[in-house]
C-alpha cells in the first residue's frame, strides 16, 4: 500500500473496559495539509497535474497565497476580475427577445461579454429589447465591448439555426457561450385527450429547438477549439410535476432537455465544452403572466408551495446564468442546477 495511502487510514484502539473506541493518532503526513509558513504543501505534483491546467491570470484562491512572497506586489481579489467575467466572450441566446433570455443576455453583457446574439422569432425586436440594448451600450465599467445583437430565427430549422452560429464565428472569430431559453407552454391539456399537433410543437419548439440551438452554439465551440459553455433553460416541470396543471407536453419536453444536457456533457467534455441544465421554479414572466394574470389565484397558490412563499423574479437567475457560462464553474458540467425556491425541498 503506499504510504500516502496508509497515512490517511485512522485505526481504531478499542478499549476493553470502556468499550469506546479510540482514533490512532494521524502519522505525521496525514497531518501537513496544514502547512507551517514557509513550507511547500504536501500535495503530490504528479496528481495535481491531472487536475486540468491553471487559468492563464493563475494560481489563483489558496494556491495564488501559497505561491505568494512578502516581496510581491500586494495581490489583488481574482474572483469578479476573472472568474466570473466574461470579457471578450462571445454568446448566442435563443428566445433573447424577451423574458429570460432577454434577463440572462444582458446579465453577460454585464459581465464582460463582447457580444451577445438574441435569436427570435419576430423579424424585427421589440420597444423592449431596442430599451435593453440602448441601456447596455450605455453602461459604463461592464468590462467588455458589450453588444447586443439581434437576429431573426426559427430555433426549429436545423440548417438555418447552424448558419446563425457560423455567421457569428465568421465575424467575431470565436463562439464561447450558449443559453438555449426559447421555449412554449400550452394550456391545461387533460393527457388522455391530448391533440397530437399540440404536442408535437411543443417537442419541436422545447426539445429539438434547444438541440439545434445547442450544436449551433457548440459546432463553433469546436471549430476554435476554446471549449466553452451551453446552458440549457429546462423547468423544475422536468422533475417534477405542477401540482394541478395538466401539462403533459412541457414536462415531458423538459424532462427530455435533462438528459439531453447529460448526454451531450459526455460528448463534449474531451473537447473542454460544458453542457448543464438550469431549471427555473416558478418565475414571473411573459410565459406565466398568461396564466397567472387571467387567474389571480393562482399567484398565492404558486407562492405557498415552496419555502420562500412567493415566485421569483427573472433577475434572480442573473448570478447563477454567470457562473454556469464563466470559468468560476470550470468544473460543472452534466449537472442541473435547480432555482425554484425550495419547491423540491417539499
């Protein structure tokens, strides 16, 4: 066995009276995690180089202090400089023309990105998204050019979906995030009734727009050989069913992006691209302001079924749509992250 091995076992001394047992003393290896100042760590050199290479502005965290000299200049934080930035990337958004893609575009506009694409539907944005845009070419110390671009697309049409992402490699020499949010929900639906139209454009829309918008985004990932970040928009509703409401087709679709995020995650990650799922609870948007404004009720019964006791606001995926598209989450992929207010814990 070898001795880093064996250092790290704890033997238990039982003793015959007390029956308690006793933990060995560790062996003096075991403990040096715990550097005296001055010492190097203890960490094998050959196991720290399978752990992926440091960040060109590296080392950074403990590793940054470690390596740190009185004689250096005074460090400054890494975390919000370069971590969580996102400077000179670029993305592409689906379904950027409004709602949370709209949210989540500008959050990384804000956070350094040279430009980011909202693909629509409509031909021409919004007052809304024009406002957005008019306000982030405005905003000073973003840390980035920050563009917002608009294009007009049917995330449904594979082949033009695919010219989108290669239009924006051609002209920005680089494709470094994706968030795939276009999405639709039908009303309430009894299942055994369901109308097989309906739901095939449910899927069309859910499910195979957010695999087009996804090897958009990706095919470019590869061509440059960055690596980078897709994101796919699912729902709690992929997890979980909404308590009285018949939405066999949106859950059924957001179940489906699940494991579409997994199983790309698995064919991705030699090429360093990451593919996770961010699913959203229940959140005040276009998409449920149909139902939540032509029936108030619903609002106080959404809001008592998770801890907090209210629904969110699409800012509140800000902070979590940052770190899943910058280096601060280098090691997450395949993974769903839930923001839903506690509605699972229930």
């Amino acid at each position: 066995m070898p001795p880093a091995l064996r250092s790290c076992i704890l033997t238990a001394n039982v003793g015959r009276r007390t029956g308690i047992a006793r933990l060995a003393p560790l062996p003096p290896l075991a403990r040096a995690h715990h550097c005296p100042p001055g010492q190097q760590s203890l960490l094998d050199p050959a196991n720290q180089s399978k752990t992926g290479e440091q960040p060109a502005y590296g080392p950074i965290g403990v590793a940054a202090a470690l390596h740190h000299s009185t004689n250096d200049p005074a460090p400054s934080p890494t975390l919000f400089r370069h971590e969580f930035s996102l400077a000179d990337r670029v993305a592409l958004v689906s379904g950027g023309h409004r709602g949370l893609g709209l949210e989540m575009a500008l959050a990384l506009i804000e956070a350094g990105a040279r430009a980011v694409y909202c693909v629509d539907l409509p031909k021409e944005p919004s007052d809304e998204w024009q406002k957005v845009r008019e306000y982030a070419a405005h905003m000073t110390n973003k840390g980035g050019e920050g563009r917002l671009e608009y294009v007009s697309g049917n995330v449904t049409d594979q082949a033009a979906m695919w010219k989108v992402g290669r239009d924006i490699g051609d002209k920005e020499g680089r494709m470094d995030a994706c968030i795939a949010a276009a999405g639709v929900l039908k009303s309430h639906t009894d299942c055994l009734e369901y109308p097989a139209a309906q739901f095939r454009e449910v899927m069309d829309v859910n499910v195979n727009g957010v695999l087009f918008t996804a090897q958009a985004a990706g095919r470019q990932m590869a061509r440059f050989g960055n690596g980078g970040s897709i994101v796919l928009v699912a729902s709690m509703s992929g997890s979980v069913t909404n308590k009285d409401h018949a939405w066999v087709s949106y859950n059924t679709s957001k179940s489906a992006v699940l494991q579409m995020a997994r199983s790309m995650a698995c064919e991705l990650g030699p090429k360093q691209i990451r593919v996770n799922t961010l699913s959203p609870g229940y959140i005040y948007t276009n998409l449920t302001a149909a139902y939540l404004d032509t029936q108030p009720h619903l609002l106080e019964k959404w809001a008592s079924l998770n801890p907090v006791g209210r629904i969110g606001r699409p800012d509140e995926l800000r902070g979590v749509i940052t770190w899943l598209t910058s280096d601060a989450s280098t090691f997450c992929t395949g993974s769903d992250i839930l923001v839903s207010g506690g509605h699972h814990s229930w």
